[in-house]
C-alpha cells in the first residue's frame, strides 16, 4: 500500500520545497493528497509554517482538511484563518462534522462561531446538535441532491452537476413532492441507464427504506450493511425529508459500537480513551468496582459458613481459585459468542432454545475432559481420591453451569430491552464466583467424613 | 424505519397475491424489493413456491438476491434453477460472494460448477480463491471500470454507461497503461465537473491510493475509513490492477474484526457462533481452557505454600475470591482500554509512557478507594484492625498491579508484533490471580504475628 512511508516523503517533500522558498512546488505537493494527508501534513508544520500552508488550499479542500482535525487542532487552524475564511469554510464543511467541533467548545466560543456562519447554516447545525446523541438526526448531513417529481432524467442529471461539488454522495437523487416529503429514489445507476427524456417518476423506487431523525446509530448501521446502501435518507415523524446518513460515517459508527461493547463487556466504563484523565478515569470505572467489590465479600461470606470445613481440609482452599477461576472463563466465552452475535440477528423462542441447549452440551463437554483431567491431577498431587472426586465433579458442575449463566443472563436482559452487553464479564465472572464456591463447598462438606 | 414490520407485509402482500393466481401482483411487489427483502421472501416461502419467485427474476437480480442468503440456501436455489439458469447467474455474480460459496461446498459439488462456468469466469473465481483468507485479494471483486490513459471525459462517461449495469461501484474510474499498471484514479464527481472534450490525464489523481492483494483485510479497512473512500483499488506485487474492495464489504470486514477481537479477549474461540456444533464449540474453547486451568492450579500451589498461615488464620480465605477477583477485573477494564486504543493509533515511546503513568495512577486512585473501604468492612466484620490492614493494602497493591499488567502485557505484545488481543481477558485474570495471591499470603505471612 502507499502507507505511512508516502506520508513521510510527501511531508518531508513539502518541507523541503518549503526550505527552498519553492512554492509552485508545495502547491504540487498539495495537489495530489487527500484530505487526511493535508490534515496529517498540516499538523506537523511547525505553527510558522502553517498560516503559508492554509493560504494555499480552496475553501472546499480547507473544509475537508478541517474535518480531519482533532477539534483543538481545528480551534488552532481556524484562528489562523482569520474571521472570514473561518466563516466561509464552516458553512462548506459537513454540518454533522461542524457540530462535533461546536459541542467541543465553551458556550461563549460557540456562540460566537455561530454568530458569525451564514444564518441559514447556522440553524441547520444548531438543529442537528439538539438531537440526542447517537441518533440519526445526530449524524446525517444536508448535503445531498434532491429533486421534484415531475422532473426529467435530463433535468435531474443538470441537478446533479450544479450540486457536484457540495453534496457528500452521488450516489442516489432523492425525490420529494411539494411538501418535502420524502416519495422515492433513483440511483445514479439508474439515472445513466435511463434516456434523457424518461420521466423521474417512471424510474425512480417508489418503496424507499428510510430511517427517521431519532432511530439509534447502531440500528442505521445494521440496515446499511443489510441492504450495501452508500447512503440512507433521514426523514422527521411527518416523512419530511431531513438529511442523509453517509457511508463513512456509518464506518466510524460500526467501529464506536464494537468499542463500546468491548469496553462494557470487560465492564470497563464508556468514553475512556488513551487522553481521558486519571481521575475521569478512576471515577467512570469505580461504580462498577465498588459494586463487584461487595458481590466479591458474599463469596467471603460463603466460604466463612463453611469455616468449619475449611479448617478441617485445609487443602480444599488450594483448589479454590482455580474453581472460580474456571466457572468464570467459560461464563464470558458463552457471553461474547451470545452478545456479539445478538447484533446480527433477532431470536425467536425456538432459536433461543436450540442455542441454551448447545451451550448446555458444550458446558458438559468441556466439564467433563477438565473434570476428569482435575480429579487425577488433585489425586495425585494430594493423595486422596476422595479429595479428587470432590473436586472434578464440583469442576463438571460449575463449569455447566457457567456456561448456562453466561448464556441466559444477555439473552434474558435481551428479552427484557436492556442490552445484554450490560451483563459485562466481571458481573459474569463474580456472579459465577459465587455459585462455583457454593457448589464447591456444598459437595466438600457431604462429603466431609469421607475426606477426613 | 421501514422495518420488520414492512418486511413482513411485503411477504403477506406476495403471498396473497400467489394465493389469488395473480403473478402480476407478485411481479409489482418484487418490482419494490431489494435484493436482501427478495432473499428474506424466497427463504419464507414454502419449497414448491420457490421455483416460481426465481422464474419472475432476471438474471442481475438473481445474482444479487443469491448474495444475501446463506450458502445452504444458495446451494438449493441453485438446484432450482437448473444448470443453464445457473452457470449465467454464477457468471454475474461478484466473484468475492462466489467464492464464499465455492469455498462452503464439496470438492467434487465446487468441481461441477467450476466447469459449468464461462471459462474467464472460472478462473478469475479460482484466482480469488488462492489467495489467502483476510487479505485484500479474497474479498476483492473484479466488477470496476477502467479506462486507458488517453481517454477524453467523452469516453469515458461512455464506458461508464456500458459498465453500468455490471459494475458494482460508479464513483471512480481506474486509469491504467498498457502493461495494465493502476497509473491514476478519476472520481465521478471530477468527471461531472470537467468538460466532455477535457482529457483523462489531465483530470487523474496520479497518487493513487492502493493496496496489494496481501494487504490484511483489517489493514484495508482502515484506509478505507481514514480516507471516507467508497472503493481502494487493488495491485499485485507488479502495480498492475487486480480487482477493488468496495466499502460494502469493508462494513462486514469491520463487524467481523470487531466480533474476533471480542472472541479473542473474552478468551473464546475464533469462529463460534450460533450455527457451530456444540463438540466442534467445546473442542475450539477447550485449549484455552486447558492452559488457564493449569495456571489457576499454580494459585493453589501458592496457597498450599501458606498452608500453615491459613491454617492459623482461616478467615484469610474468606477474602481471597474478592481480592483475586478485583485484581482481574481491574487488568480486563486497562486491557479493553488499551487493546482498543491500538487500533485507531501508532503509539510511540512518548505516548507508551504516558499511558502507562496514567494507567499507574488510576491504579492508584482506585486501590486506595477499594483498600479503605474494604479495610473498615473487614475490621467491623472480623472485629481484627490488623486483619482489616492486611486486606485493604493487598487490595491496593494488586489493584495497582493488575492495572499495570492489564496495560504493559498487549503494548509489549504489540510491540513485539504480536495482536494484543491475544492477551485475552481470562489470561490476564488469570495471571492477576497469582500474582495477588502472592500478595496478600505474603503480606499476611509477614504480619502474621499480629494476626493471631
């Protein structure tokens, strides 16, 4: 691929035109990158380097550098460009970009910012940033080709050429009757396989699939890869056409959500990244902590009612870690397998059932080979084939039973509309903490005269 | 959104129409459909409707609807339609989806469909084949338009119309030389915006963004998203042009990346989902469980070492599931942190260092939470100030520990190139055990004096 080393040659390029005072050189630089590369190049200029570097790039390229850009790196650019390029170029960018800028300032900056955009532009962002989070209405653009009904192929394909440069997908003409209402949609496949006097309304897919402003991200995604859609109209509670949820977009949802789960899975909190601070981060993860930290003292308290087992079969604590350790492990194997594939397809009763009873085998299988596998082992390091027998049935139990508990508790809070990844791993893994040390303990005791 | 419920009053719609004999009814309902809808309707249907809803649909619609069912029901779709209607539907299908499908059947069954095939087909099928699984050249499709160097926009825009019907993208035309070298790229946009008599060279992006049939797919998919591309061609090791990967796919390569890594880190299996035989499940979880197994008997093995300790203070016991089970928890959330974090970033030693320091302190922040807390509850509990001391400082040393180990085990691993998620949850928690083990008996034994 032409990776990170092309992007060194062509910063250490511009640098060096730069050096020499060549600017028709730099500017050639520029002409052949991609907005992420000039965004890339812009930030490793030294700060006197980079005004020269703005003034050489169009309002549209600025706009799609800027979009790029960590929002302080876009506070830094847009103070270099002074207060009316700043202007022009916030009213080219992407409102759904131009609003994750906005929600990362101080109310006054805003403001202020807002104050200064073209009046129109500034409704439609400060529209867009009153949706809830996650939602449609949060992340589509207005930057599409919409035409009339009664338009011709001829008339939609002129459409499509005055509108070339602003809107974010060719890719679909989205068609609206008088009172914006959202009625079809003609691809531009469509269009160019059409005759030039064909009729919008003959060709166009009257049965358009839409989403509305307030359906979440995740549910977007899944019906874009379902259907291989470059993008999906956004319509209000009245089918009036809003906006349009974009491919690239969606990329970066896709990878957000899988995140999110993974973090909620390892039952770490939301929004940690790699710059949240120490104490952000102590705080978000502690609730969770704290409430593991009590399930984690019944399993103390548990062990102290059979205190008196213990005392008399000491070695019995040498295999508890290891119990459950075990019943934890298989918990969130059944847990991932279930949670992950939960966001690909709905379960019916039937579905449900034939699943629980696999990972029920499966939890029999694997209890058994360790089971008996444990049972020599402790036979064999302790002496006691009682001691043994003890421990690989009480292995065999948990084990199936933390399978069954790492299945049935997401596709119940699944049942319930909470989602499952919710029933993170560690609350797994201390909930079947406690259920591996009571059977354990349960069995030990039974059998206690035996073991003496 | 137009869902499930839509979904399911098409299936009514058609269905009815059947039931009255009118096929033009039919016909008007699969006019509306995607190809996704029309395999949910053919799946829903009873086996001798089948044949009928596969006689309504042209040979393009077929090839698309076949993309989205499973390759059981590709494989009895096919038998239905016979071998003629078969070798043109295969013959239009992306030879990425073909694959898949060739791949799923019997040597002796992907044999007989293989030689039905047209022959350029066939092997441009079997080309895709060979290359190995997860890399750019397996999920490219050769369905693209290209066009020589000395084109105007005229020709172009002609070429596009011809290719329309088959090309699975319409947003970039590839530019090659007569050695069939990938030379430039034209976005449609471009070629909208230029004039009919312009020439193609003048218009291209000479640096062409590309990728080789080896790239990793997960490679692939992060240009794809750092670019907002809509396709990235692809080149084999001579820079002549293979095929392109089109953003659809990308979108599952995405989903499908995110679903291992979960695997990987819940400690579960690659490749388990509903659909896998519980002995194949048991079988692809069980090495993992083997070795973790093995690792929890070295906890016991350190608690037999305090077999005298314990033996004198058995309320000890009652707090090392907690103990052990913090220490896990706490490395699985660093862990998710971190695993995560590599993906969207290349950290250098500078950024490695920060985190860790960061990691450190929120180590610390936590542990002295947890540690007074469960010092004052192990005091009113036990009715031992000594006691309570012993477990709040272990917990706050293995916190600090765990968080550490849930940090630098995947940077180490990814700087030594191995895929961090590999340091999955249970191993870390796993390792966490021991080490807290350790901990607490160790400072327990120390103090020991005090205890009784």
């Amino acid at each position: 691929m032409q990776d990170q080393q092309t992007n060194e040659s062509f910063i250490v390029q511009y640098k060096n035109h730069l050096k020499a005072g060549d600017l028709t050189g730099c500017l050639a630089v520029l002409q052949e990158l991609q907005p992420f590369d000039i965004a890339v190049l812009f930030v490793s200029l030294e700060p006197k380097q980079q005004p020269q570097l703005l003034r050489m790039l169009d309002t549209r390229l600025l706009a799609d550098m800027m979009q790029e850009l960590t929002p302080t790196a876009q506070y830094d650019a847009f103070r270099l460009l002074g207060r009316n390029r700043t202007t022009e170029v916030m009213d080219r960018m992407d409102n759904d970009d131009l609003a994750l800028f906005l929600d990362s300032l101080t109310e006054e900056d805003r403001n202020r910012f807002l104050a200064d955009m073209d009046a129109e532009e500034s409704e439609n962002v400060q529209r867009l940033m009153n949706y809830p989070p996650e939602t449609a209405g949060r992340i589509m653009t207005n930057r599409y080709v919409w035409i009339p009904l009664y338009y011709s192929v001829k008339e939609a394909v002129g459409k499509i050429r005055e509108f070339a440069e602003i809107s974010e997908t060719l890719s679909y003409l989205y068609v609206i009757d008088e009172a914006k209402k959202l009625i079809g949609v003609v691809s531009y496949r469509d269009l160019i396989l059409a005759d030039a006097t064909d009729q919008i309304a003959d060709i166009m897919y009257t049965r358009v699939i839409s989403v509305t402003v307030d359906t979440d991200q995740e549910e977007v995604a899944t019906i874009m890869r379902r259907y291989d859609f470059l993008a999906l109209p956004v319509v209000d509670e009245s089918q009036v056409l809003s906006g349009i949820v974009t491919v690239d977009d969606i990329m970066d949802v896709i990878v957000h959500e899988a995140n999110e789960d993974i973090h909620k899975l390892s039952g770490g909190a939301k929004g940690i990244d790699f710059d949240t601070k120490p104490g952000t981060a102590a705080i978000r993860r502690l609730p969770w902590l704290v409430l593991l930290l009590f399930i984690g003292l019944v399993s103390g308290t548990i062990i102290s009612r059979f205190e008196d087992t213990l005392n008399q079969i000491v070695a019995l604590a040498f295999f508890m870690p290891m119990i459950a350790g075990m019943t934890g492990n298989t918990g969130t194997q059944s847990l991932a397998v279930v949670v992950r594939g939960l966001i690909s397809r709905e379960m019916d009763r039937q579905e449900i059932f034939r699943l629980v009873k696999r990972e029920f085998t499966v939890g029999l299988l694997i209890g058994l080979t360790c089971g008996v596998l444990v049972t020599i082992i402790a036979y064999v390091w302790q002496g006691s084939l009682t001691l043994g027998l003890v421990v690989g049935v009480s292995l065999l139990l948990t084990l199936i039973l933390g399978t069954l508990a790492g299945t049935v508790i997401p596709l119940l809070l699944n049942k319930l509309k909470i989602d499952p990844a919710i029933a993170s791993g560690p609350l797994i893994t201390t909930l079947n903490d406690v259920l591996s040390l009571l059977i354990y303990f349960g069995i030990a005791t039974a059998f206690l005269s035996y073991l003496l």
